[in-house]
C-alpha cells in the first residue's frame, strides 16, 4: 500500500505523517490535546458527550475504504492528522513559480501570507462547532442529531489538520496561532471568529441545513483552492479534507430536499395549490416554501461575504506567489499565470449594476465565487424538481449577488433578489419580504421539537431514502440512555 495510506492509532494523536519521529511536534500537539478536549466538552454539542453515536471515524485515505461505522462517545472520538498521499515529483501548477517543484517546507518570502491562510482556514472549524452546539436539543430525528454530530466531529478533525500545520511548520508562532483557534468564540463580542459569517446564531434545524448547504459549499471551494497550493503538505491535508466536506454539504442538500418533501406532501394531502398562502400552510405544521426561500436568501448573501473584496490584491498575491489556486485549477485550460488575462467583474456604476473587465490576476476573488453560484444551483435546480414533482407551482431562486451584502463592491448599496438598486427607504420597507422576520424565525423554532426515539421524524421533515451505512430507518444511530 502507497506511503501514507494507512493510519497509525497507537498513540494519543492518529496519523499518517509518522508522528513519532518528529518529537518536537508530537510534544506541541500533545501539549495542545488537553486544551482542545476542554474546548469540545467547553463548546461542543450541549448535553450529549455521553453518548454513544454511530460515528464514521478515517482509518486510511484510501478512497474505496477510508472509514469505519461504530458507536463512540464524543469526546472519545480519534482526531486526527491525516494528509492525502504523497505525490511524487508533484509541480506548482499556477503563479510565478509554476514548474517547479512543490515545497516541503515554507518558503521564507511567503511565510506571514501563508500563516494567515491557514489561520483563516482554521478559525472556521471551531466556530461552525459552536454556531451549531445547541441543535442536538431539537433534533428532528436520531438520524438527523447523528448527522449533526458527525458534521461536529469532523470540523474539529480540520481544525486539528490545520493545528498541525501550524505546530510544524510555523514553531513558536503557530503554537500562539493553535492556541488563539481555541481562546475565540462565534460570535462572543470581545473575542470573536475572524469570519462574519461565524459569528451568526444556528438557532434551528433549517438554519442548519442551509448553513451546511450554503457555508459548507465556500469551504468546498476554498479547500478545492488551497489544494491546489505549492506548499505541498497544505495540498495534501486539504485534498483529505474535501473527502470528509463531502458529506456536510449532502447533510444540507438533503436536508433541505426533504424539508420541501414534507411540505409539499401536507399541502397535496391539504387540498392547497397556493404556495404562497402561508397561513394555510403554516396551520399544517411544515414550513412554507416562501419562508423556505427568505432562509436561502439569508444564508446565500451571507455566504457570498466569505469570498472578501472582488478585486483583491491579497488573492492575486497568494496566486502569483503559488500558494492559493484557482478552483479546480489543474483543470483549467489557461497559461496560469494570468499577467496578461481579464476578468468580469460586477460592480454599482451611476446606481446601475454592470460588468467590467479587470485584470484577472486580482479578480481571482470573483471567479471562485462564480465557481461557487454555479455549484449551488445545481443543488437549487434538484430542490425544484423535487417540487415539480409534487406537482406545486413555486420554484426557490438564488438571489442576486448584490443582495444582502456587507463586504465587496456591493456592501455600500441595497439591491432587492433581483439585483435592482433600491434607496435605503424602499430596502427597508420590503426587508421582511425578502429575508426572514422576526415572526417567521418565531414559527420555524415553534416547530423545532425534539424526536429521539429509534425511527421516528418530527411531522415538519420527510424521512431519508436511505439510511446511514446501509442500516434499516429503525436504527439507534443515538444512544442517549446507553
């Protein structure tokens, strides 16, 4: 089997990096275990570290059989250290030092660049762990609090990939850096997340699903551009990454999916045709589709600030500097290098939104976020045909790039779903139209109880098509009173 393959669980931290022969950096880690153990019981799921959940746990970065399914109680769970295989004689793909061989350790000229993006990276792990800690309380289903848990469990396992990085490669610096991902807290007023998108409440389980749908996806798209990097152990741990982001973003998809299942389902049952009667609807007990739709706006524009300033010159550095590529950018038929290329931007021109070339080394912001549009309404377009089928008229919508925003070019204007500019007054008047009220977040909490018995689902979400490892829909994927 390849080097690097298979995982070592003889020690206190798993990995495939051979641990023990680096006694510096195991001492740092094991040194860090403790702090992070207090911060999973500290700021992890609320009420559930006894039990015992059906967990997949990697055991190898074999593609065709990298995990195992077995009952664990959290903060039991094998973090670990695990980076994709080596390739050997790997190349920089992009940037001024394309062609040449990928760095094993940090360049000296790009050390404070690269330290910051895995900083970035890693504060997003912990703090999606704390927006979420107490949604195991209102789980719709065992099925569903497992999933939960499962997306928790492996946003600490990032957290510790990027930890290692750190510890190993960044000394002294990445030991206060290790130690700064767990001091923050989302959104705590005095240490808050680096990200403003993690500093925003999960209140409820349709909260959630559009969180791992929508945010989960930017950190698809992030880790596709941080493993295309040169400095080779970056690309590496991230390529493991994305195995593991996979299923976050089909917790969201299908979670979501279903929730338009069960609604559509109630209104057929209920002789409702009118989507948009949501009062009708909302007396059934699921959540109106209209609603539906005021939480993908929401969850879609706060996402999109996630991506920064359109034209960047910190993109275009980490590009031209070989650290941070472009989406799938070994796929990509271009020179890259991009000194002499273009890109359209979107901008607010005389109150008009219009395009306009720039160049393309630092529009590099831009094209990942178009790259990210594109891959959630593929997920948007499966939405819809799920309510085609149920034979509603009603079809969910991205919003507008320039809707809702608070970082970019569009952060200074207002523009409705649309993308038509609109004075302060008129966003005001129209806000609860577009983005859920304070009435409508009331009711879907209203719906929000609990259902822990073994095959049960609250009445607002359809059960799953299938279960998780191939169980039956009676399985105990939780054992809260083992």
């Amino acid at each position: 089997m390849p080097d690097g393959m298979n995982v070592d669980y003889d020690g206190l931290i798993p990995n495939n990096v051979d641990l023990n022969a680096d006694a510096r950096v195991r001492k740092a880690l094991e040194t860090w275990h403790p702090g992070y153990i207090d911060w999973w019981k500290d700021m992890g799921p609320e009420g559930f570290q006894e039990a015992l959940v059906y967990l997949r746990t990697a055991v190898s970065v074999d593609p065709k059989g990298w995990a195992r399914f077995d009952y664990v109680r959290m903060p039991d769970y094998k973090w670990g250290i695990l980076l994709a295989p080596k390739v050997e004689g790997r190349l920089i793909g992009f940037g001024q030092h394309r062609g040449e061989p990928a760095w094993q350790e940090v360049p000296g000229e790009y050390r404070g660049m690269l330290r910051r993006l895995l900083t970035i990276q890693g504060d997003t792990e912990p703090a999606s762990v704390e927006q979420q800690r107490f949604l195991g309380k209102t789980a719709p289903s065992l099925y569903d609090m497992r999933n939960l848990f499962q997306v928790n469990v492996e946003e600490g396992r990032h957290l510790w990939a990027m930890v290692y990085l750190l510890q190993k490669h960044f000394g002294k610096d990445g030991r206060e850096e290790a130690e700064d991902l767990l001091r923050r807290r989302s959104g705590n007023e005095d240490s808050p997340r680096m990200l403003g998108a993690f500093n925003e409440e999960t209140p409820d389980w349709v909260s959630f699903f559009m969180f791992t749908f929508f945010t989960d996806r930017d950190g698809k798209m992030q880790l596709e551009a941080l493993a295309q990097s040169g400095f080779d152990p970056l690309s590496r741990t991230c390529r493991f990454m994305l195995t593991e982001e996979a299923h976050h973003m089909f917790v969201g998809e299908t979670g979501v999916q279903r929730v338009i299942e069960r609604t559509c389902a109630a209104m057929r049952a209920a002789g409702i045709e009118d989507p948009s009667d949501v009062e009708r609807v909302r007396a059934l007990g699921v959540v109106d589709l209209p609603t539906l739709q005021k939480k993908m706006n929401l969850h879609f524009s706060l996402t999109l600030d996630l991506f920064g300033n359109e034209v960047s010159t910190n993109a275009a550095n980490a590009y031209n500097s070989g650290l941070k590529g472009r989406y799938r950018e070994d796929k990509l038929d271009d020179d890259h290098r991009l000194l002499d290329s273009a890109y359209p931007v979107l901008r607010c021109v005389d109150g008009v939104i219009a395009e306009e070339a720039v160049p393309a080394l630092s529009a590099l912001n831009m094209r990942l976020r178009d790259d990210y549009v594109v891959d959630c309404q593929g997920g948007v377009n499966r939405w819809n045909k799920a309510i085609e089928k149920a034979g509603v008229a009603f079809r969910l919508t991205l919003p507008h790039v320039a809707f809702n925003r608070k970082i970019g070019e569009f952060s200074r204007i207002h523009a409705d779903p649309e993308g038509r500019v609109l004075p302060p007054e008129q966003w005001a008047a129209n806000r609860d139209r577009w983005l859920p009220s304070t009435e409508d977040n009331l009711y879907i909490v209203s719906l929000m109880t609990p259902v822990d018995n073994a095959g049960g689902y609250a009445p607002w979400i359809a059960s799953p098509k299938v279960g998780i490892d191939n169980k039956p829909g009676d399985f105990e994927y939780v054992k809260l009173w083992d």
